[in-house]
C-alpha cells in the first residue's frame, strides 16, 4: 500500500485547478473524480466490511419527526443506519487512506487566504478532524434530511471542508448526496433539535432543518464513483433519499480544517488532531495537549489545556 500511494503521489496532478477552487468557492461543494485507484479503493472497501463486521453500530440513526415526512410508517420502522467514528484508530489502510498527500494538498489548497497562498508551503496547514462512516443498508436505508454538519460539530469560521470518500457508486436510487446549492453562503443556521411528541411532551432529535424550507426534490444531485471524493463546505446544507438497491451504500466523510479554525462545541471538541500538511500555529494563550485530553471548561481558547 505504501508504495502504491508513493507511485501514485509521483505520477497524478495532486492540485486542484483554478476552475476547480472558483466552483467549490461558488456552489459550495465539488466532485473530484478518481483519486483512489481501483486496488486502493478495493482495500478500503475490505476494510470498511470488516469494520461493519466488528465494530459498527447499527440502528434507527437520527431522530425526529422529518422520518414521517420522509418515509411511511413501515418504511419508517425498518430504516437503518451503520456507523462509526475514526475508521483510522482501527486500520491501518484507512490512517493511509485520510492521511493522503493528494488529499491533504486539495484541502490546504481550499483553506488557504492569500497570504497562505504565496507562503513556502503554498496553502493552509490542515488539520484531521475526525472520519465518519455512513452506510446505507439494502432496500431501506436511511435517508438524511437536510441539514448544515456545523450542527454536530461548530467551529468559529467556515475554513472546514467536509469529505465524501465513495466506495460505491451512488444515484437517486441509493442515496446519492445533494446539496443546496450556494447555500453556503446564507452562513450558519439553527436547526430543529427538539419537538412535541405523540404525548404532548418535548423530545430532543437529531439537528435538521426544516424541510418545509429546504426540501429534497430542490436539491442538486451529485452522482459519483466508488474511488472518487465528493466535498463541500461545513455551511452547505445536504441531505440525501433513502437507499431502495439491494445492495448497501457505503460513504466515508473525512473532515478537514485549518488549525486557527476553534472549535466550539460538538463531536470531537475535547481532544487534539492529527496534522496532515503544515505545522500547527501557536495562538495566544495556547498551552501544551495533555495526553488525558482536557480542555479548560472556563476557557474556549485554552482547548485540551494540561489537566490541574
């Protein structure tokens, strides 16, 4: 694998073009054919299975009432979702696989300023956020309602990009993403994260938007191949149909984010990344990571600060 992704990193053009930069900064997501080979996609698919084997877990997946306005009621009770956080702390081909030097150099590409641009480095440092697995079982798997990712895990600013690694290739039929398009740029946005339930009483959910605003069939499909990355912007607001094939649709969303970007709250805010390009600026009143990973809870800024 190791060499492969050394011949490979020698022999593709790893930079985006400046068409390329210029769609992503206007529609707010871009597909990028192709950047896993067939024999490394054909690894990660194997790993992706074991895992689904091992360690997944497999349930109901978000909650709220956009499942009635998605699904019907027998539908509804069947739909599933498998999932899991940080495929990379569990094999080694997937470390490799959201480590990649052509993946990286896209990102610093994407969240590099101007000044970043003309450094020696030539982009942004970028840092690993997290990887999430989303697979959509057979015949009823799960849909997503729409919705911006900055609601599970907000950070100051939108230098995050979102990454789809397909192992599958996706259509309407197996849930292929979609977006809004440009809604990027309408910036953050509160989502539903409760309701009234059946009894009358308050029930938390999983965030979503409201779909009488922003419904599916007014999406852009964005339709690709096992071994490409779809990626877009922590503000575009997504969503997705259900999975209706025979066979499952597996995604894996890598994030990405320039190091200055604090994060304020959600899924992986209290421990320290991994850098993939660059070096990690200090900034004010930055201390050392603890190895026990304890932020300061009275200090936003003073992140996995060393524990007293």
């Amino acid at each position: 694998w190791q060499t492969q992704i050394k011949t490979e990193f020698a022999m593709q053009t790893i930079e985006l073009s400046e068409e390329q930069i210029e769609f992503y900064r206007e529609h707010g997501y871009l597909h990028i054919p192709r950047v896993f080979s067939k024999e490394e996609t054909e690894v990660l698919q194997d790993e992706l299975d074991w895992m689904i084997r091992q360690w997944a877990n497999i349930g109901v997946g978000w909650t709220g009432p956009w499942r009635q306005a998605l699904m019907d009621i027998e539908t509804e009770a069947k739909s599933k979702l498998i999932a899991m956080h940080d495929l990379q702390y569990y094999s080694d081909a997937w470390m490799k696989a959201v480590t990649k030097p052509s993946i990286a150099r896209m990102m610093s590409q994407l969240l590099a300023n101007k000044e970043e641009k003309e450094s020696k480095l030539g982009g942004a440092p970028v840092e690993l956020h997290h990887s999430t697995m989303h697979v959509k079982p057979p015949e009823t798997g799960h849909p997503f309602p729409m919705h911006q990712d900055l609601a599970f895990y907000d950070h100051r600013d939108e230098r995050y990009v979102d990454v789809l690694v397909h192992l599958n290739d996706t259509c309407h039929a197996n849930g292929e993403i979609r977006f809004v398009d440009g809604s990027h740029k309408i910036g953050p946005m509160d989502h539903i994260t409760s309701f009234i339930n059946d009894k009358g009483e308050k029930e938390d959910c999983t965030p979503h938007l409201p779909w009488d605003r922003f419904k599916l069939e007014d999406t852009t499909p964005v339709p690709a191949k096992a071994g490409d990355l779809v990626i877009f912007n922590i503000y575009t607001v997504h969503g997705s149909y259900m999975n209706t094939t025979g066979e499952m649709r597996r995604l894996v969303r890598v994030g990405y984010k320039h190091p200055e970007n604090i994060q304020t709250r959600g899924q992986s805010a209290s421990r320290p990344n991994l850098m993939v390009i660059g070096r990690r600026p200090r900034q004010e009143g930055q201390v050392l990571y603890s190895t026990e990973c304890y932020g300061a809870p009275d200090d936003a800024e003073a992140q996995f600060a060393v524990k007293n």
